[in-house]
C-alpha cells in the first residue's frame, strides 16, 4: 500500500492540545462541547487555529496551524483558548488540563455522535469507555520521507523524557494510583496504540499498514495511535507520548524540546551518521518507569544498558540541544524544561495540592483550573 508523504518544511510546528470542560463550583466534567461547538467551529474557519470536539462531550481540542517556530504555533493556541473563554465563560464552564481527571467516573461521560467514535467505542468496549484521558500532540515537519522512520527510531529514547516532563495523570477515577502517567498505560490498551513497533523503513510502514487495512483493524494511517508515529497527511512526525500539560508556558516547552530532538536527529542523517537505537525491551521498560516515577526515574540511556537518572540526562541533552535552539528561535521555550525540573511536574503538583488538602480531589481541580489561566503555580512561568 504506497502512501504518499505531504509536502512539508523542515523543523515547522503544529499543536494539538485537548481540554477538559468542567462545572466551576463542583469541579466535575460537564459534556456540554456539542452546544458550544458550532459557534467556535464557525468562528475558527478563518483563523489559523482550529477549535473541534473529540471522543467525549467534555472535551474540546483546540490545534495551531503550521508554525514556523514553537512561538507561532503557541500563539495560535493561545489565541485559540481565548475564543473559546469567549464562549465558556458566559455558560459558566471552567477549563482545565491534565492526563486524567483526578475524581470523574467513565460511566458518568456521553460519547460524541460521530460514527468513528461509535464504532471505535463498539469494538474496544470497557476499555475504550475508559479512555478518559488527555493529551497533547506535537507535530514537527520533515522534508524528506526517507528520513522519517529513522528519527521515529531515535525519538522513541526519548519519549520517557518527553513523559516525565508531561506527567499529569496521578489520580484516576478518585484514586492515588502511585503513578506519576496513569494515562501512559491506560492508553496503550487499545489495539492500535502503544508504543512503535521497530520498523526500518518507509516502505516497512507501508507493509504494516496494508496488513492493518487488510485484516479490517483500521481504516487508513490515521488510526495509528502509536506514542510516535508518522502522519502522512501532514507530512511530520507526530509525537502523541505526553499527558495534557497543565499550562500553556510548559505545553511550549516540550514542543521545543520536541522539535530540537526532531532537527538533531535531521542533521545527523544529513551528516550520514548512523542515529543511536535502544532495543524494544529497553524501550518499554523506560516507558514503564517514568510512567511510575515521572521525573524521579532512573531511565536505560544506551544499548549497553547504561541507567541514568532522567533529571541529569534531560540536563545534559539540554546543554547539547541549546545551540539548535538558538537557530530554531526557541530558546527561550526550551528554557522553561529547565522550570519544570526545578519546580516539579504537573503530577507532583497535584499530589501537593491534595495533600495541602488533606486529600481532598475538588481542590486538585481548582488548583488545575488555576494553573491553566495563571500559568504553574510553583512559579516556573516567566
């Protein structure tokens, strides 16, 4: 199955950032997307940004068009968020966002009717009526396929940081699950997402998804939910790995961080140097950890086993990444990875917040509720 790879300019960003609705005094998720939807979908067809729903009615997804840097694409969420306030805040709906709601139930959530929803929803069953999760997605443009299953090998080291980081799923369903990504680990219960397989080549990708489409498990590449995957239609690599960041200032962080890695990797191949690879068992297990212990893993760094804590080795990555930051005009966003380390994720932030508490999740909301309209309340925002 020849799939064609769009046009796309090198090291370019685009966003995708999913946001819970939820009722201002209780903190509960509200599924009222489908009465706000027209208008902000309306409103958004002549602007860059983009405002659509998703899986559930309590979710809306605001994406950026294609920046030229992390700034541009940043903008256009922000400004995407303040049209959809124009909305909410009259209907007297709060916005928050994270990896998981720290007390909502599933049975409690109404499903969008759109037909993909459904079927996906028909064949994926408790599992799928589990997918209370969020996420963001980053998108970064590679100019020559032949490239891109390449750096999908080399990110995938990476995707524990880009987790760790992101790490904002701590609660599930009222529970202290111990995790720092509960999100992580639920997601990957669907058939189709998960980690990559590894795979060498474009025309690899190919023989994956005609066996896919042919054995009906999906429809096209779109339904690849890998934690990093190619998206054809765009023409970039789309890192999918991380929970919903908790606030604008750290959603732009960890798309720089993202975007770095990607042009590294590009100069490599430019160079003909061969890019490193971790074997699928360390991959998962790195996968594992910084899902468990977020920031405070300890990840395997080489093929020979090397473990590192994965503070110091996002550290050193950042010394070695700061001049293409400074060509890629994201310097300062790649600096605030450096606020998250000192100031904690958004999991510990939570944990603090209802331990302050004395366990209370309600407070765990309104703290999120907080951070996304103030910025981190541990003060990394600039």
């Amino acid at each position: 199955m020849p799939i064609e790879f769009a046009p796309s300019d090198r090291s370019t960003v685009g966003l995708e950032w999913e946001v819970m609705l939820a009722d201002p005094e209780t903190g509960d998720l509200v599924g009222r997307a489908p009465e706000l939807l027209g208008l902000l979908e309306a409103q958004s067809a002549s602007e860059r940004h983009t405002v659509t729903g998703e899986l559930l009615t309590n979710t809306i997804e605001v994406t950026s068009g294609v920046g030229s840097s992390v700034k541009d694409a940043v903008d256009d969420i922000a400004a995407a968020i303040a049209a959809v306030r124009q909305a909410t805040d009259p209907a007297g709906i709060e916005l928050l966002s994270a990896g998981s709601h720290p007390f909502a139930q599933w049975f409690d959530q109404r499903v969008t009717e759109k037909t993909r929803y459904r079927q996906l929803i028909e064949r994926t069953q408790w599992w799928g009526r589990n997918m209370m999760i969020w996420g963001i997605h980053v998108h970064v443009g590679v100019e020559d396929r032949d490239k891109v299953i390449p750096i999908i090998g080399a990110l995938s080291a990476f995707l524990p940081h880009l987790q760790a980081l992101s790490a904002s799923s701590p609660y599930w369903a009222g529970e202290r699950t111990g995790y720092a990504s509960n999100r992580s680990l639920v997601f990957q219960q669907l058939p189709t997402a998960g980690l990559p397989w590894p795979i060498r080549t474009w025309r690899d990708f190919e023989g994956y998804l005609d066996d896919m489409v042919r054995t009906g498990v999906m429809r096209d590449a779109s339904e690849v939910r890998w934690d990093i995957r190619p998206a054809p239609r765009w023409g970039t690599i789309e890192v999918r790995a991380c929970d919903g960041m908790s606030t604008l200032t750290e959603l732009a962080s960890v798309a720089a961080l993202t975007q770095c890695l990607v042009e590294f990797f590009s100069r490599e191949l430019d160079e003909d140097r061969e890019l490193p690879a971790l074997q699928p068992w360390f991959h998962r297990e790195n996968k594992w950890r910084t899902a468990r212990y977020g920031l405070d893993a300890r990840i395997i760094v080489d093929s020979a086993g090397s473990q590192v804590p994965v503070r110091d080795h996002l550290a050193a990555v950042l010394d070695d990444l700061r001049p293409i930051a400074a060509d890629l005009s994201c310097e300062r966003e790649l600096g605030g990875v450096e606020a998250i380390l000192r100031g904690g994720a958004s999991y510990a932030r939570q944990l603090a917040a209802a331990d302050a508490a004395g366990g209370d999740l309600r407070e765990v909301v309104q703290h999120l509720i907080r951070e996304f309209r103030e910025g981190p309340e541990n003060g990394t925002a600039d």
